[in-house]
C-alpha cells in the first residue's frame, strides 16, 4: 500500500481546519465537535512532519492551524481542556502559548510551555519552540537557551531551524569551533539553495573590520578585536562601495546567520 505524500496530508490538515473555522463560527456546534476537529488536525499534521519533517507544505498547514487557533476564545477553551486531561500533550501545549504570545500575553504561553516540559522535558518539538520564544524576546541566558536547543534535536536528523539556531547559539557564547562543526554539517542540508543561503536571526550591534579578499561574487572581512573571518555576499554590500573596496579597507557590518554561519551584510566603507 503506498503511504500518503506530505501534500495529501497538507490536503487533510487544510479540511480540518475548514472545519474547525466552521466549528468556531456556528453558535450551535458544541464543544465537543470544536475539540475533536482540533485533535484530529493535530493528529494528521503530527503524523505528516514524523514521515515528511522539513516539508514546506506542512510547514504551512501548521502555520494556517496556529492562526485559525490563536483567533478565537473559544477555540482556546477548547485547548485549554485538553491540555488539562493531558499536559504532555507537545503540539497542544505549544498552539496554547501560541495564542497567549499573539494576544500580548508571553509570559502566560512560557508558563504553559513550563508546564509541558515539567511532564514531557526530552520533548524535542517543545524544546525547540521554548528556545525560539526565548530568543524571539531577545533574552540574554544564552545557558538556558543552549540547554534547550541541544535537546530540540538529534545528531543527523532533519530538525534543521534547532540545528542552525543551536550553531547560531555556540558562535554567540564564543564556543566558535564547536559552532563552525555544526554550520560544515548544515551545508550539507537537504534544502534548497536559496533556502541554506538565506540570512536571518542577525545580531543587534554594527561591527567593524577591514577587507582582507575580494573575488567575483563576494568579500571576506575581518572582524575588529577577534581576527575573526566572515564572508560577505557582493549583494550585502553597498552598490556604490563595491567598485571601491580593496584589501585593507575599513568597514563596518551587520552579522547574521544562514546555514553556511555567519554572514556579513549591509557592508559599508568607513569614510
């Protein structure tokens, strides 16, 4: 019997979710018909990213369930119940605080997601999205968000945003070596191109450094204080620098991430 594809089961999570705006728009749908839609588009988007986990469709079928959730009262009531009857419930417990961060409340979801992780703690799906939350509002533990990053994934499985955000995570407490190893193994990521090059998650403060090598498509620079090299798309630098740039030049940057690690860009000359 051939096994259904990721989009058969972005096809069935989408009904699903028809089903529950229906749900949450009918007076006289009961709560019961509310929770058992919830949980069976759970159960099917579950089952598709355990056989399909990096898959862009699934990935929109979660994000399409998340919103259709986070807007409605009742809806929440509805997660709330569930969770009550089983608080190991990852996927539950993360569309819960979901609501609450959509609703200005981050601190009620972390408390949740506390709560999950008291009951389930090698959940890797929890921790992962409990280290997102902590970084998405900019925290400083960088201990506490390591702590959970390292458990949101194993060596050589496809969990590759806890991977590229646990690289992200060592180059930021100067653990580079064990970062750079991360990053060399995420080149090699099942996705595409465009995907791996994109640059996302930069750091707050401008750096400065100096042109040490310039080719076609691209420049290294050398970052101020720890020597250290960081590459530089030719499309991350200024038009109008690029025709002056030359070994020895003084820049300053921004830093950000892709899977290729860090990344230069908004590189301009200091004058």
């Amino acid at each position: 019997r051939r096994e259904p594809s990721a989009y058969v089961y972005y096809t069935i999570v989408k009904a699903h979710v028809l089903r529950i705006r229906d749900a949450i728009a009918t007076d006289d749908s009961s709560d019961q018909s509310l929770e058992s839609a919830i949980r069976e588009a759970e159960n099917y988007l579950k089952e598709g990213q355990e056989r399909y986990p990096a898959n862009s469709y699934l990935r929109t079928a979660e994000a399409e369930l998340a919103l259709v959730l986070s807007e409605s009262q009742r809806a929440l009531q509805a997660l709330k119940k569930a969770f009550e009857l089983n608080n190991r419930n990852s996927y539950i417990a993360m569309r819960i605080c979901d609501w609450h961060v959509r609703n200005g409340s981050t601190e009620l979801g972390l408390e949740v997601l506390k709560l999950a992780l008291a009951a389930k703690p090698i959940d890797q799906a929890l921790n992962g999205y409990y280290a997102r939350l902590l970084i998405d509002r900019g925290s400083t533990d960088s201990a506490e968000i390591l702590y959970h990053l390292q458990r949101a994934f194993t060596s050589g499985d496809e969990n590759y945003e806890s991977q590229f955000l646990y690289a992200r995570q060592l180059y930021i407490a100067g653990r580079a070596a064990e970062s750079s190893d991360l990053f060399r193994e995420l080149k090699r990521a099942k996705l595409p191109p465009w995907e791996k090059r994109r640059i996302r998650y930069p750091l707050e403060e401008r750096t400065r450094g100096r042109i040490v090598r310039i080719e076609a498509g691209y420049c290294i620079v050398e970052r101020d204080g720890s020597g250290e090299s960081i590459l530089a798309p030719r499309d991350e630098v200024a038009r109008s620098a690029w025709d002056e740039i030359a070994a020895g030049r003084p820049v300053v940057f921004s830093i950000g991430f892709s899977m290729y690690g860090p990344t230069a860009y908004k590189v301009e000359l200091v004058r």
